[in-house]
C-alpha cells in the first residue's frame, strides 16, 4: 500500500511587512526543519504562512497530506482559551495531571493561567501542543521567556518528533534539538542550506561555538548542545 505523501511547499511565495518584501520558496517534507534568522528577518511572517493565517500576495502555499495542523505562537497568551489551567488543558482532550507534572506545575489546576509566569505560561501551552500529534507542527520561538531548564526540556519534547513535520522558527543559538534540514533567512529570502550535517558548513547564522568548530575542520553531527560538545571533545582527543 502507497503511503501518501506529506508536504507543505510554498511556490514564489511573496508578503509586504511595511517597506520590507519577504520571500519564500522552497517544501518542508517529513521531519524536523530549523528555520534561523535575525529578529525582523521572516520567521513569524513564514509560521503564519504556513498555518494558513496569513495569505500571500504572490505564489501559493500548497499542502499534501496536512490534515492536521497546529500553530505555537510566540506569545503564550495568545491562545489561551480557559479560565483555568484545568480548563485551558482540557481544550486540547488532554488528561490534565499529565500535562502539569511534565511542565511543573501539578496540583495549580484550579488555577488562573494569567497567574503564571511568562516562562510557566509559555512551558504550559507548549506541554499541551507537544502532547498531541499534528501532520504540521510550526513552533514560532518555543524558547523565548525560558530559562536553560526550560529549552532543555523543550528540546526534549521535540527531539520525540511525534509530529510528521516540525517547523521550527527562532532565533535561539546555543540550546536547539537535534534537526533534519536547516533553513535561514538571508536578506528576508528564505534559503534551504539542506540536511545536517552536511549544511552545517554554509549556515551563515550558526553560532559562535560551531563557527570556532567549522574553522577547525571538524563538523559537529548535529546541532544540539550534546553534538557540540562532543565535537569539541575532538579538539583535544
């Protein structure tokens, strides 16, 4: 039996963010895909584009065997829907002493999510999408408001891959999962540098850390906080 094949792709994809033109082409097949660029650069007008909540002015956005999609904005509070932690749970048919041991938080059923910290919040409504499979997962900066625990323990939950494509779309350089395909943004253009780690070499966004490897010769496997440390490891080995 054919399995049907799964993609979103977007075909001379153009937006207009004030005087600035941001491009996209290029498909996110199955896996797990880091999209990395500037602040202002792209990567929330791409996540919108992607979650059909934005249209483009030009091209198309085309979707495969995408039945099930799900957006993780930025901001948290965005998406609240209950007046409770109870509640806000429930919303996505989650058993709620499951979701609050795995962000921390059990026995605060009952209360008020506003009550929450930015970085409780943001590991709260992350626990609750990551608890669930999607066809199409775009995480718009998961990591913003959290502290080194916080986007460790993300990474862990993304590292699962329980979703067949993962978009990822940030900023944040040093804490990352484990990726298939990197993606940057070069002038507001998306660009596709391709799988890891063979693409490690052209990422002109990577940080300091894999820059100091790559000038070395030695290529980290991946780009998670454990491939860099055992590429460093290389160094003196």
């Amino acid at each position: 039996m054919e399995v049907e094949r799964i993609e979103i792709s977007f075909d001379g994809v153009a937006v207009r963010r004030g005087t600035t033109e941001i491009r996209v082409s290029g498909s996110f097949g199955p896996g797990l895909h880091l999209v990395s660029g500037a602040v202002g650069s792209g990567k929330s007008t791409l996540a919108a584009l992607a979650a059909g909540l934005l249209s483009p002015m030009e091209g198309v956005v085309k979707r495969k065997g995408v039945n099930t999609s799900m957006l993780s904005f930025q901001f948290p509070e965005w998406a609240l829907t209950g007046n409770t932690l109870g509640e806000e749970i429930a919303s996505y048919g989650l058993p709620p002493a499951e979701i609050l041991a795995g962000a921390g938080l059990l026995g605060r059923e009952r209360d008020d999510p506003l009550s929450l910290s930015r970085g409780e919040l943001k590991k709260l409504t992350l626990a609750c999408v990551m608890g669930k499979t999607w066809d199409l997962l775009i995480l718009d900066e998961p990591f913003g408001a959290m502290d080194c625990e916080g986007k460790r323990q993300m990474c862990r939950w993304i590292n699962q891959k329980r979703s067949r494509i993962i978009i990822l779309c940030t900023h944040e350089q040093y804490i990352l999962p484990r990726i298939d395909t990197l993606w940057e943004f070069e002038h507001h253009h998306l660009v596709c540098r391709g799988k890891v780690p063979d693409s490690l070499c052209s990422w002109k966004l990577a940080p300091f850390g894999m820059k100091t490897l790559l000038a070395r010769g030695i290529v980290p496997a991946n780009i998670s906080e454990e491939d860099i440390l055992e590429a460093a490891c290389r160094i003196h080995g």
